[in-house]
C-alpha cells in the first residue's frame, strides 16, 4: 500500500489489500511470531524494492514517499538500523581500526614518495610535457603562418601573371 499514488507510465497507482489472500507455494512461509524484524535487512529489501522499481523507469509520487517515510518512522527501521550499525562499530572498533589504517597507508605513501621522489618526478615530466605541447604548439601557429603567407605571396604572383 505504500505505492498507492505513485504513478507508472503516466497512471496512478492505487493498492488495497486483498480479502483472503492465499500467498502461492513458493512463496517463504508468513512469520506469524511476534519476532522483530531485523532492521537491516527490512531496510536493505526496502531499499532494493524501491531501487527496482526506479531503475525499471516506475516514477514514485511524493504521496508513496513520504508514505514510505511515515511507515519508516512509525517501525523505526533506519534508527534500529543505525543504532545497530553503532552499536557493531563500539564492539569492533571499525571507525579506529579504519582510521589507523589509514593512517599507515598514508605514512607508507609518503615515506614511498621521499623515497622514491614520485611526486618530483611526475610534477618534472607533466613541466616538460608541457613545455614540449606549448612548443609543438607555437611551431604548427609559425608554420601555418609560413605556409599562408607564401600561399597568399604565390597567389599575388599568379594574379600577377595572369594580369599581364
């Protein structure tokens, strides 16, 4: 129901529940439990229903937004989610773990760097690219200019020629 307004190739769309409905036998079986959903995983579903239907060229109206949103407040599936992701975080100590490897890597690269002057080096070879591309570029500007004027000086001589 949460697509109800949403609009596909110009048509709205409207969603009611079906009385009775019999899923079809393939289908994973209804959990009936009062369990809580794994926020995660809620998100990540709804997340690639959505994607889907977005990539496949659906248009979703504001209405099946913020439809969406409402629902996502009222079972509060991106806070458990973030919580959860946090809560990982704390445990595993992701966020320091990352930050000092990254640190590592960047002082690697920076003693590689000194070592081997690869930032010298490159900032040399792109001085001299340039320097030889603005060369090339002022001798094809001077030899066009060579060519035009001894076109132009031959076409003066061949009017010349004919006008005598």
């Amino acid at each position: 129901m949460l697509l109800s307004g949403a609009t596909i190739a110009e048509l709205s769309v409207t969603i009611t529940p079906v009385e009775n409905y019999q899923l079809p036998p393939e289908a994973p079986p209804f959990n009936t439990e009062k369990k809580p959903l794994v926020a995660g995983s809620a998100v990540k579903k709804a997340e690639d229903v959505v994607s889907t239907m977005l990539a496949k060229g659906f248009s979703l109206g504001k209405d099946a937004l913020n439809r969406a949103k409402s629902f996502d407040e009222r079972h509060h599936l991106t806070s458990n989610a973030s919580a959860t992701v946090a809560s990982i975080d704390r445990k595993m100590g992701l966020t320091e773990k990352l930050s000092i490897g990254t640190a590592v890597v960047n002082e690697k690269v920076r003693e590689m760097d000194e070592r081997f002057q690869v930032s010298e080096k490159t900032k040399s070879a792109l001085a001299v690219a340039e320097q030889k591309a603005s060369n090339a570029g002022s001798a094809y500007h001077e030899q066009s200019l060579c060519i035009h004027w001894r076109f132009m000086g031959f076409k003066c001589i061949q009017c010349g020629c004919e006008s005598s």
